[in-house]
C-alpha cells in the first residue's frame, strides 16, 4: 500500500484556512491593534452562532446595544 494513500488529508484544508486566518489576525495586530482585537471578537461571534444560534442571537442583541 502506498503511504500517500494512507494519508488522511480531511483535516488539511481547515488547518490550511485556520493558519492563513491567524497569520492575518497576526499581521492585522501590528498594524492596528483595536481592529484586530474586532476581528476576533467576531470570528468567536460567528463560531457560537454556528454552535448555537440562539445564544448567538441572543449575545448579537445584547452586543447591539453597547453600540
């Protein structure tokens, strides 16, 4: 059997986006710090609504009056 056939690669494509997206998050945190703090603030938002939407909802309308 091959080795290369044995390779999963299901997980390759989410490591793939996780780190491009934590370099950005990264390169965004020496530029503007504010804006990258926002920015993971957000992706954490988006992670509970795909986990939970009614939380998610609910903390998106507590966050909304704080604005």
């Amino acid at each position: 059997m091959i080795a290369a056939a044995r390779l999963d690669t299901t997980w390759f494509g989410s490591s793939l986006i996780l780190g491009a997206t934590a370099a950005l998050i990264g390169v965004t945190a020496g530029i503007r710090p504010e804006l990258a703090i926002v920015a993971a603030l957000a992706i954490a938002l988006a992670l509970l609504v795909f986990t939970d939407i009614a939380t998610g909802v609910a903390l998106f309308t507590l966050l909304t009056f704080f604005e």
